[in-house]
C-alpha cells in the first residue's frame, strides 16, 4: 500500500449540486445516513443504501477509482473483521476443525458487517471530498452553536477538527518524502515479517514528529501574526443560508432512515 492511497481529509474541488450543498446540509445527511446503516438489518435495506451512496458518487462526479483507492489502507481492517464474524459467531456449523467453525449465521454477519464498513468510510470520504476544511469548519460550528450557551468552546473545536483533517494529506507527503530520503541511504521498508516491517518504521517517527511539531509552530505563528484570538466577535466572508436543494436533501435523509427502519420492522 501507498501513502498516496490514503484520500481522507483531501478536497476535490467541483461545481456539482453536493459540492454546492450548506455543509451543515452534508453534516446532517451523513448522520442520518450513518444512522441508517447502523439500523439495517436485511438485504433490501443494505440495497436502498447502496443505490444512495451510487447516486451521490455519481452526482458529485468524484472518480469510483479514487474511492476504492483510499479503501486500501483499511483493507486489513475489513479482512480482520471478516474473519473475526465467520469463525465467532454462534449458530449451525457448516465447517469445524478442533475451535474453529464457520456457521450460516457468521456468513452473514461477515458479509453485512464488510458492506457496513465499506459504506461507512464511504460516506464520509463523499463528506470532506465534496467540502472545503473552512466550510466543514464553519458548518460544524453553526451546528454546534447552541453549546455556545453552556460555555462550551465551539469555534475551537471546530478549528482543531479542521486543522487535524487538513493536515492529514501534508503529513502524508512528508512522511513519503522522509522515506524516499531514508531509501535512498538504503533504509529496506518492503522486505522481512511483519515485525521486521514495523521496526523498520520506527526510524520515520522522530523526523516526522519534528516536522509535525514545526509545521504546528509555524501555523501558530501566523494565526497569531493576524491577530486571531478565538472566535469571539468574529466575522465570516461567506454567510451561511439553506437553500432549496439542501431541504430536499435532508428531507431524502429523513425518508432514508424511515424506509430502512420500516424494512427493519418487517424484516427485510
């Protein structure tokens, strides 16, 4: 697997419909989605999802390639879960060998609990590739704005959310580069076990934390050279407004989660 692979918290910029969605529209629909998800139960459920999820891709016109790209580094974890669901989950065997049994019932389980995953990160790739760290930012803190009452310290909140994202994509390239320099000294990073792999990486870590620390530094420095002091009193260059499409949106959201709680409640 590639460092370049890993797409999470990368912004694709465009002019489609979900691009130009309020973000608080892509907020609120990811969490009606995720809330679905979490309460299918059968196939047709899981088969309404996945044509939704299709739509969105296709009307974003974010590549189905550059998806399955960053599904990569999460391949493992996928597999593991798999594996973990065929061998331990109760029910009639149809393989046994000493503790170990495969069962009709962990078949399933696996098969749904990979499309659960898959569709999981799914969704929240389409939510930062279809939407700009500052207008993640700014949604993030209009929803959580009645906090604000209890004293609770949105705005930075939302600030270190969007810095965290934002930065995972340079800190990604900088950890290639530090690699392709430590090849070039003749570091081995591919070849031996898993271990001899691991160890091999330890070396990346002290260079990488000081560039991290550096780049947080530097990044201080300039918010505090533009005299910024939280976010009290501040002003936006870009209002926030809900339009037609985002109603529709939330309303599709709503309508989502019902039809796959109807289906849970029918058992399909």
């Amino acid at each position: 697997m590639a460092l370049k692979d890993i797409t999470l918290g990368q912004y694709f910029p465009g002019n489609t419909i979900i691009h130009r969605l309020d973000p608080r529209t892509k907020l609120l629909f990811t969490i009606l989605y995720i809330v679905a998800l979490f309460s299918a139960k059968g196939g047709l459920a899981y088969a309404v999802l996945f044509v939704t999820l299709c739509a969105c891709i296709a009307v974003s016109k974010i590549r189905p390639k550059t998806i399955l790209r960053g599904m990569k580094p999460i391949l493992f974890i996928i597999i593991l879960t798999a594996v973990l669901n065929i061998f331990y989950t109760p029910g009639d065997p149809i393989w046994q060998w000493k503790f170990l049994k495969i069962t009709v019932e962990g078949l399933w389980a696996a098969f749904f609990m990979v499309l659960r995953i898959s569709f999981l990160i799914t969704c929240t790739f389409m939510l930062t590739y279809t939407t700009s760290p500052i207008m993640l930012t700014d949604g993030l803190e209009k929803l959580l704005g009645p906090l604000k009452k209890i004293h609770v310290p949105v705005h930075e909140l939302s600030m270190m959310m969007s810095i965290a994202l934002r930065f995972i994509p340079t800190l990604i390239e900088e950890t290639d580069k530090i690699m392709s320099a430590q090849k070039a000294r003749g570091a081995d990073f591919d070849t031996g076990n898993l271990f001899q792999k691991a160890k091999a990486l330890v070396p990346l870590l002290v260079p990488l934390f000081i560039s991290a620390f550096r780049r947080a530094d530097e990044l201080a420095t300039a918010m505090e050279c533009r005299c910024y002091h939280g976010g009290e009193g501040r002003t936006r260059l870009r209002q926030l407004r809900f339009q037609g499409s985002d109603i529709a949106a939330l309303i599709l959201g709503a309508a989502l989660v019902a039809v796959v709680l109807i289906f849970r409640t029918l058992g399909i």
